[in-house]
C-alpha cells in the first residue's frame, strides 16, 4: 500500500499491483449486501456516511461500519446514531445554513453556527462538510439533467432540495463561497479559535460587496440580475410612452445647436476685439509671478532673461512695456523673438493680448549705488550678502548660455555636444 518505503532494490525484483479505490455505488451495494446478510437494521441514509467515511476502501469502510454497530441499539443503526459517532454534519442544518446563505439572511446563519458549537460539533468539521456540499451544488448547477446518474446515494427529495438551492444560489455565488471556505478551513489548522474563523468565513460568504476581486465582482452581477427580474417589466413601459415625446424635440435641438456652436468662437474673439480687459497694471503685476512660471515652461532662454528682476512697467490698449535690468538684457530679449513668447505667456495666464516693448529699468545702477553707499554701511553688506545668494542660486537655476544672453547681450548662434 505503500511502495515509496521500498527500497529500489527491493521494488526491482517485486510486481507491484497498486490498489485502485472502490467506485462510490459498487461499495453502497457491497456494504448493504453484507447488512442484509447479517440482519442489521440499517437506518436510510447511513450507508453514503460509511461510504464517505471510508473513501473508496472496502477495509476502511468496513472498520466504520463495525464501529457503528457496536454503538448501535435495539433499533439499529439510525441516522442520529451514525451523524454522532462519525461527527459528520446533519443534512438538515447544511441546508438551513445554505439557504440562509441564498437568501443573505446573516441572523440564521450565525444562529445554526451557535447552536453546532453548543451542541459539541467541531467547526472545521462542518466546514469541512458545508465545502462538500457546496461542491455538489456546483456540480448540480452545471448539470441539472445528468444529477441522478452522479449523485446515485442521494434520496430524490434531498436531490430536489439541493437542485432548488443551486438555482437560487447562481454558478459565480457557488464558485465563490467555495473558494471562501476552502481559503478559511487552510486558516483553521491550529487556529486556537476555530469559531472565531468560522464565524469569519461565514461574514465573507455573506458580503460579496467586499470584495473587488473577479469572483466578487460575479457573485454581485447575480444578485443583481436575480433581484432584477422583478423591475425589468417596468423598462418597455416607459419607452412607447418616451418615443411619441421624443419626436418633436430633435429640431427644436438641432436649431438651438446652430447658434450655441457659434457662440464660442465670438467668446474667444471677444477679448481680441477690446483691448480694454477688466485687468489693470496692478493687476498684471499680481499675476506677474505665474506669468513667469508659463514663460519657463515654454522656454528657459527667455526665462532667464524676466526672471532677475523684470517687471511691467507701463500698460496701455495696444503696448506692454517690460522693463529690464540693463541694455544688454533688453537686446537679447528682443533678438531671441523672447517677446512672442512673453506674450503667448500673459494671453494664457492673463487673457491680455498686448504688444510687448522692452525697455531698460530707469530706476537702474547709476543713482542708487552712489546714494546708498555714503548713508548706511549695514544695510549694504546685508544687501550684499543677499545678492550674492541670489546670485548664486540663479546661476545655478541658469546655464552659461543664458547666464551670457541674459548678462551681456550675446547671441546664441549654435551649438556642439561635447566630444
């Protein structure tokens, strides 16, 4: 029975016939035959439990028929008797329980899981069975027709009842809660709370909300489908009563369309046409810093350029002056096009179109230094300290290029990749 103890030596010089389970309706006849011939009164439905028990061995199978008739009394071997001794579950309380589960009745549910545990059953034992019966309510619900000839142990009105709780219950629901209780019964071994667990899995089977895998998505799709069967005669109601109202408004629509897909464009052009916006100098000066931002985004160059310490100046219907810190800087900016690019800036930022001017900061470098340095030494050297980090962050933010155009006014004629 077990050849993987032998060793190769041994197995070599041997056959080896291996053992073959006993199909499930050849051991209920062989099993009954031997009780008729002993006169033992057994109870209806004992024999699948001594089958089930046995698991396809004629040895084992007989070993537990002999346990339950040395417990048996002056009746035989009844069905309380053999659920007793075998610790299986009772057929009734599986039904009950998966009905409740059909139904989503979580109260019955955790009512027949209280009443098991008071009455001694272990709860990885009927996890154990309601996994079982689930299996076949999966198997009764892929083949309705062929049920007899599988499930041959089955009295005809269990068949029917588990036939009616497969219909109830739907192909995606069944696969799930299977899956629920297989993953819950691996959790349960040495768990030092078996109910607890138990108690889990039932709250899992209860709830496919959830649940975001694909067997939860499933198992939602049918209840829903189950519970719209009720409110889809409502649907071809309401549609002969929409169809005849619905005639008329398509052309009232359709005029209305012409006008609205002409509104846009007189929006847009709205601002073109006044050069007057509701945005003064002020204004834009507000806004001056995000303007900036969308100049950087669309190019560093320019960037550079407005960035350390440009400002608008002026503002009327027609130009923008931009002041800058010295000529140099403003010839750069108008020879790079950074104009375009300023403006294409404030249209977005501001809504404005305005020409843009450059011009040289008139607050510049030739009365402030000789006015500062005579009256407070202090406040220079910390002015001096701060221009020097901000120096040094702009050069850092900058490149040479830029840092030159920016400076000196140069020109960037090409570039080369370093060999």
């Amino acid at each position: 029975t077990e050849p993987e103890k032998l060793i190769a030596t041994i197995r070599s010089r041997t056959h080896h016939y291996p053992f073959r389970l006993v199909p499930p309706g050849i051991l209920t006849k062989h099993l009954e035959k031997i009780c008729e011939d002993e006169g033992v009164k057994v109870a209806k439905g004992v024999i699948p439990l001594v089958v089930r028990a046995g698991g396809g061995s004629v040895r084992d199978s007989l070993s537990v028929l002999g346990q339950l008739l040395a417990g048996a009394g002056p009746d035989g071997v009844t069905y309380e008797i053999a659920i007793a001794l075998l610790g299986y579950t009772d057929s009734a309380i599986l039904d009950q329980v998966v009905d409740s589960f059909a139904a989503g009745d979580g109260a019955s549910v955790y009512q027949s899981v209280d009443h098991l545990v008071e009455a001694g059953h272990e709860p990885r034992r009927f996890a154990q069975d309601l996994l079982e019966r689930l299996r076949d309510l999966i198997v009764l619900e892929s083949i309705p027709q062929s049920a007899h000839s599988i499930f041959r142990e089955l009295p005809p009105d269990q068949l029917e009842r588990m036939q009616q709780q497969a219909a109830r219950f739907g192909r995606g629901s069944l696969s799930r809660a299977a899956d629920v209780v297989n993953e819950g019964l691996t959790q349960m071994r040495g768990a030092t709370s078996p109910r607890l667990l138990l108690e889990l899995i039932c709250a899992r089977v209860l709830l496919p909300g959830s649940e975001e895998s694909e067997r939860g998505v499933l198992a939602r799709l049918e209840r829903l489908e189950r519970r719209g069967d009720v409110a889809l005669p409502t649907t071809p109601v309401a549609s002969p009563l929409a169809s005849p109202a619905k005639k008329a408004p398509p052309r009232a629509i359709d005029e209305d369309e012409a006008p609205v897909a002409s509104a846009p464009p007189e929006v847009k052009s709205a601002p073109a046409a006044k050069p007057t916006g509701p945005i003064d100098l002020l204004g834009v000066r507000r806004l001056w810093p995000e303007i900036i931002e969308n100049v950087k985004a669309r190019r560093r160059l320019t960037w550079s350029l407005i960035s350390a310490g440009a400002q608008v100046a002026s503002m009327d219907d027609k130009v923008m002056a931009v002041s800058l810190s010295n000529s140099g800087a403003r010839d750069s900016f108008m020879r790079s096009g950074s104009d375009e690019i300023l403006r294409q800036a404030i249209i977005d930022v501001v809504g404005l179109d305005r020409r843009i001017e450059a011009i040289v900061d008139p607050s510049g470098s030739e009365a402030s230094p000789s006015t500062k340095a005579p009256k407070k030494s202090a406040l220079e050297k910390k002015s001096e300290r701060k221009d020097e980090r901000d120096d040094d962050a702009t050069l850092n933010a900058t490149s040479g290029a830029e840092l030159l155009a920016r400076e000196l006014g140069a020109e960037i004629i090409g570039q080369f990749e370093k060999e």
